[in-house]
C-alpha cells in the first residue's frame, strides 16, 4: 500500500466509532496510533507506543478525572499531549474461583531501568476443597501457582517485546537516571 499525502486531513474514525473513555487503535501510513473520547466529546490522539518500553497504549485505560491514558505495562500515565502525570509502581489485582477454592493475585510492577521492570506476585489463596488438606497435594498445587505465575509474567513481557520493536526510551523514571550513572562510572572503573 502507498502512504497516504502526509499532513492532508483524512477521515480516521467517526465519532460513533469510538467508545467514551475507551482507548482505540488505529494504523495510519504504517504507524499506529491510539485515539479516544472523553465525556465531554473531546479526543484525543497519541503514539500508540508507551515511550518507556514501548507497550501499546491502546491497551491500557483512560483517566476519566484527569482524561490522560495509563499504559497497561508500568501504569505509567500521560495526558492528551503525551506529557508523562504519574509513574510507578503499576498494582493488579486478579480474582479466580475456581473447584479448589478461591485465588487472588496481586502483581506490583516495578520499573527500574530502561529495559528492566521487577514484578511482586502475592498469592493468596481460600481453599475449599478437603484435597487441599493433604501435604503432597497442597505442596503440588503451591509449586504448580508459583510456576503458573512465573510463566504468565514472562509471556507478558515476551508479548510487549514482540509487538513492538526495541527501541531507546524517549523517557527516563526517576530512579532510572541513577541507574544510568552508576552504570557508566561502573563500565568506566573496568
């Protein structure tokens, strides 16, 4: 496909098309871009890539008091101008019920250079079930959450990586900038 006249006013999405307060990607001349509309009918429209370790932004949620975008990897925020409002740490909370009981994870993010993001998991767990009363099973079914748990935080990052190419951080997080330094005094002590 040829590119489109750049800087020519073209129809993108109608505003039916865009649910209030929800994040929508778009492909425009090869570059995706998130778009969406706040309360007010206002939209707003950034670089699809979190210019931290380039997540996609179309997945993450909207801000409605402040009408800015959280990005789904670090929760870090950026307003309608792509001016960075608040950083880490990023919290989930999942809830499953399952046969055996009730689980609930609670995963903190914490980034703390440019390419290096440390995740807490804190399991817990409400069992029901009388199996989960003997040692060896309740030892398996631990060690299986735990390694459950490691696996899904090591395909989300895989995920973020593979839908975007590696590129250098167009921002830095607080601690990041120490890092760095140490880093160069370190490689330049050698």
């Amino acid at each position: 496909m040829n590119p489109i006249l750049k800087g020519a006013p073209w129809l993108i999405a109608h505003r039916s098309m865009l649910g209030i307060n929800r994040p929508y990607k778009i492909t425009l001349n090869g570059s995706d871009y998130v778009i969406w509309q706040n309360d007010q009918g206002e939209i707003s429209a950034l670089d699809n890539i979190c210019p931290h370790l380039q997540a996609p932004l179309s997945n993450g949620w909207i801000c409605k008091s402040r009408n800015s975008i959280v990005c789904p990897y670090h929760a870090l925020e950026f307003d309608r101008e792509g001016r960075l409002l608040k950083t880490f740490p990023s919290t989930t909370l999942f809830k499953a019920k399952i046969p055996l009981g009730e689980l609930r994870q609670f995963f903190i993010l914490y980034p703390e250079t440019e390419n290096r993001t440390r995740t807490f998991v804190l399991s817990y767990a409400n069992w029901k079930s009388p199996l989960t009363k003997v040692p060896v099973i309740k030892n398996l079914i631990e060690r299986s959450l735990v390694e459950s748990t490691a696996k899904i935080v090591e395909q989300d990052s895989s995920a973020v990586e593979s839908l975007y190419p590696r590129q250098k951080p167009k921002i830095r997080l607080p601690k990041e900038e120490i890092m760095t330094y140490v880093e160069e005094l370190y490689y330049q002590w050698e």
